[in-house]
C-alpha cells in the first residue's frame, strides 16, 4: 500500500478501511504493543498519535 501519515478518523483511511480489514479489530488476540505509532519524532515522549 503505502505510507499515508493519516489518523483513523481522516477519510482516506476510513475508505480504506472499506476495502481491507485493520488486523487490531478482527486479530483474535488483541495487540499488546503501544497503541500509538509517532510522537513528531521526540524520543522522550510516549508515542500517543496512532497513524498508518
């Protein structure tokens, strides 16, 4: 696919989710890694924002 930066609520990425599932809603067991993927690259803080 690629890299879109986008967060789950922009409209690329609930089209997208139209047509491929997210594994973290159908996985049989849930994630247990950090919800969030980028924190503006500040090494100290939590990675709070979840983008693609």
């Amino acid at each position: 696919m690629g890299d879109f930066n986008s967060e789950l609520n922009e409209e690329r990425i609930i089209a997208l989710k139209k047509v491929i599932d997210d594994f973290r809603e159908v996985s049989q067991e849930k994630p247990f890694s950090p919800s969030g993927t980028f924190n503006n690259f500040m090494h100290k803080e939590p990675l709070a924002k979840l983008i693609d």
